[in-house]
C-alpha cells in the first residue's frame, strides 16, 4: 500500500496535468502594462486562474494600443494579445474564450475604463459596476457582452 506521502505527491502531479492540460486547449496570452500597474497583475492572476498561460512585457502600451488599432475611446490600462486577437482592458476571461470559441469578424475586444468588481478590479465593501464587453474593429462595434463585475449580467 502506498505512503500518504507518496498519495499526496500523486494526487499533486495529477492537478498540475489537468491545469496544464486546459492551458494546452487555449492559446497563449501576451500582456503589456505599465510596471506601476497593479490591477493589471490582478487581471493577468485571473487569466491564469482561469487557464490561459500569459506572458508580461512591462513598458509603454500607447504606442501598442496605436499600432494594434485600438481605439482611443475604448482604451484601458492594459493590451493583449491572443489567438489573433486583441484584448484591452479588463475583459473577463469568460469572454475571452467565448471569443476564441466563436471566432467573430473583429479586431478585439474592450472594456473601456476601469468598472468596479471587473476582473482586477474587485474592491472590498463596494458593488460591481454593470458594463460592456465591446467587439471593435474595421467592421464598427458592437456589445459582445454584458457583465456585472465577473459574472454575465
């Protein structure tokens, strides 16, 4: 019969595989933020939490945001980038894969600003801000989504 020791080193590699494996079914996230940014590392936890493998690049996003095409009035705190797409702001991760799952005609998408309770964004003793998810790009924009902080409203 095998140790609890080695029940307990088993059971821990199992979970490790299960979590790489849904990370192996989505494609990789690449985040740039300003380094001062601290609910930007909170919105990159949820992604990862969520799992999506995401990589940081900390430096100026503006110019980012300009050649990836984001729109002024859609900006954020932070861009990504993922499975062609763009991703800026606090866009729950649920939303993120329902974009790469129904691959929409669009350059990405946005949430504009800063809404309390979106991923990243959780305050303590303060309800979550209900906002928009917004498809952009060439084609014009539209509502993805509605959420009220993580959850679809």
């Amino acid at each position: 019969m095998p140790s609890r020791r080695a029940l307990l080193a088993g059971l821990a590699a199992g979970l490790a595989l299960g979590r790489g494996a849904l990370a192996e079914g989505l494609p990789p996230v690449a985040v740039t933020k300003d380094p001062n940014c601290g609910c930007c590392e909170k919105w990159v936890t949820h992604l990862r939490e969520s799992g999506f493998t995401v990589t940081v690049t900390e430096g100026p996003v503006n110019p980012l945001k300009i050649r990836l095409g984001v729109p002024r009035e859609l900006a954020s705190c932070h861009t990504a980038q993922v499975g062609g797409y763009v991703v800026e702001g606090h866009v729950p991760a649920g939303a993120i894969k329902r974009l790469l799952a129904e691959k929409p005609k669009g350059t990405g998408l946005s949430v504009p600003g800063m809404p309390v309770g979106s991923p990243g964004m959780e305050v303590d003793g303060m309800e979550p801000d209900t906002y928009e998810v917004t498809l952009f790009g060439p084609e014009g924009r539209s509502v993805f989504a509605r959420y009220r902080g993580a959850e679809v409203a």
